[in-house]
C-alpha cells in the first residue's frame, strides 16, 4: 500500500484503485467536500506526476480521455484548487509523494494501462439523487429527471414558465461554465427541440444562469457530472454539428421546418404571458427579439 496524507486530503494506492479522499480542513474547497471520496480504477489512470515547489508540491493525477463523467462535464473547466485529482503536499513529505507516483506509474506499466480514449465510463460520477441551490435556482437530479424551481431573483420570463422537468432521454448533452466571479458561468441542458437555440443563459428556460456566490455554484458541476454520466458515451455519438450536416444532406427541408417549428413555439409561449399580463410591453419585446436573433 502506497499512501500519502495531508491536511488537503490523503491518496492511497494499493495496486489496482487510487483511494482519494478529500481533507476535512476549511482551505479544502467545498466541492471537493461535497463529492466526498472517489475510487480511481488503475485502468482509468494516463499518468501521474509530482511538481515540487519551494514551500508546497503537487501531486497530480492524469486520467484517460472519456473515463471520468466529471472530467467530461467539466470540459477542464474546474478550478485548480476545486480538482479532485490534484493534491497539496507539504515539502517534507516530497519524498512520499515521489513514491506514490512511482509505485502509481510502474503498475500502470506493468498492467499495461493503454493512454488511448475509454470508450465507456470507468468511473460513476457523483451519486444521486443530487440537489444543489444555486444563484438562479434549485437544480435536482434523481437519476431520470432534471428540475429546476427558480429563485425569486430569477429572471421573470423563466419564474413565469415555471419549474422545468427534463427527463435523461430528451438531452442531446449538459454544458457547464463555472462562475469565476469575474464573469457569470452557467448550467444548460440542451434538449433535442432546443440544440439550435442560442438563448443566453439568463433568459434560457433551460439553463441556470450563475453569478451569485462562487463557492455555492460550483456545486452545480456535481449535476453536470451526474447527468453526464446517464447519457450515452461520447464515443458513441455523433456531433451535433455532423449530424446537422447529415440532416442537411439527407432531409433539409424536415429539418428547416423542425426548427420553425421550435421558433413558433417559442413565440407562442411568449405571446401567451403578455396576454395573460405576466409580461409587460417592453419585456415581451425584448425577449421577442432575444428569440428572433437566436434562431
């Protein structure tokens, strides 16, 4: 058993999983917290490295391209300190830290670990159900569904639709930005009726819209990952824009008229809350507008 424990957290590798543990220490960021202990499966490791600094080293996990649902969701997008897959180790313990990453590399040698693309999930991703209460609204997961209840200070189009279901089998994919806290990020599921759409986030009835506390909304990738990890493996689907393409070549015309179709829907929606005077003048036009430049 090679292991390694620091107030950050602790590694622990004994021949065939890498155990991590997040620390219980407030500097441990709060997503790490949350997502609690991940079991790392040997063939899902790429590589493993140690970068020494003068105060405080990192140890730092690779995993192969498709194997990990949160690496997937996130796109490389996590914060340094919010990566699961990074640990802080003080300068003393270098010599520890070395040897975890040796024994790491010399089984993943010696079982012959391919570098190359995983064509399934080898990790689960977050268990559910997951709730998270962000800027924009509550997000849940239970493993079929999406829901989103908006908060009070969502953007008053989206309280008017009211809370929105989404079942797994009507998602073409999840995209997730995190909010920096320079820049709004966002949460949007992207359902096979609006993958043409290009709402920005604070009007999309399908996306979480984040911009409230940093720490907080970035808990939101844990239903990212969690939902990405119910839908089919990147390995086995198409592109949207090739299968765009593919629709163009093979029926452009039904094609055209499914995204009219979501455009006058979408109008009609809008129309149906100015009339019923959840909209004012004003704001029906301007989300009007918004629709008419996204299609």
């Amino acid at each position: 058993m090679a292991e390694i424990i620091q107030r950050d957290g602790s590694w622990a590798f004994d021949g065939t999983t890498v155990r991590i543990t997040p620390g219980l220490h407030r500097s441990v960021p709060l997503f790490r917290q949350t997502y609690g202990e991940i079991a790392v499966p040997l063939e899902a490791v790429a590589g493993i490295v140690y970068e020494p600094e003068r105060r405080r080293g990192r140890l730092r996990l690779r995993l192969r391209e498709g194997a990990d649902p949160l690496l997937q969701a996130t796109g490389g997008r996590l914060p340094d300190a919010a990566d699961p897959y990074r640990l802080l180790v003080d300068v003393d313990r270098s010599g520890v830290a070395e040897y975890v990453a040796e024994e790491i590399r010399h089984a993943l040698l010696l079982d012959q670990i391919p570098k190359e693309p995983t064509r399934a999930y080898l990790l689960p991703g977050p268990p559910v159900p997951v709730s998270v209460r962000s800027s924009d609204g509550t997000v849940s997961f239970d493993g079929g569904q999406v829901r989103i209840d908006w908060a009070d200070t969502s953007d008053r189009v989206k309280r008017a639709t009211g809370p929105r279901v989404i079942a797994v089998g009507d998602l073409v994919r999840v995209e997730w930005l995190p909010n920096s806290g320079h820049e709004d990020g966002f949460l949007r599921f992207v359902t096979r009726e609006a993958v043409f759409s290009k709402l920005p986030a604070e009007k999309d009835p399908y996306a979480l819209d984040l911009w409230g506390s940093v720490r907080r909304d970035l808990l939101t990738a844990l239903v990212a990952a969690a939902v990405t990890a119910r839908l089919p493996h990147p390995s086995t689907q198409v592109s949207v824009e090739e299968a765009a393409r593919a629709d163009r070549r093979t029926a452009a015309v039904p094609a055209q008229a499914d995204h009219h179709d979501v455009l006058l829907r979408r109008l009609r929606e809008l129309g149906e809350l100015h009339r019923d005077g959840v909209l004012t003048d004003e704001e029906f036009a301007r989300t009007k507008a918004v629709i008419l430049r996204a299609f």
